[in-house]
C-alpha cells in the first residue's frame, strides 16, 4: 500500500486474481494494495477477507489479510 488510509484494521475487503506465466498475484479492490507472487499450489480459494493488521516499514505500508480458506481435501 502506497500511502497511509487506505484501508484501516477490520475493514472487509475484496481482492481480485491475477495470472502471470507461472504464478498468480492478488490486488485489493479498489487498486489499494497489491501481494506478491504465489505459486499454484498458493492460490487463494476466497476472494474476500478482513484487515487484521497494517505495518508500515521503510519500504511501504503492508496489509496484511486474514482470508477464511479451507484445506484441500
């Protein structure tokens, strides 16, 4: 996340899915924060989630967010 704001601790929010050649990114709608790259076996299976923290570094503001996913059977 580019600036402070945003998004605050407990907001719901969505995300969608992005495919590059061999991974998968997810960005927070709308534009707000985007993840690094997840391999398939990663992937997401929920596309909506909870705030549960934000922590700000020298390298940006980082969102980090709690998705109610279910292991594969």
């Amino acid at each position: 996340m580019e600036r402070q704001g945003l998004v605050e601790v407990g907001d719901h929010v969505d995300v969608t899915e992005s495919t590059l050649p061999t991974s998968f990114y997810y960005t927070i709608i709308p534009a707000v924060a985007m993840s690094r790259n997840y391999q398939g076996y990663e992937r997401l299976q929920s596309r909506e989630g909870i705030v549960k923290d934000i922590r700000h570094t020298d390298r940006g503001y980082y969102v980090v967010v709690a998705f109610d996913e279910e292991e594969p059977d």
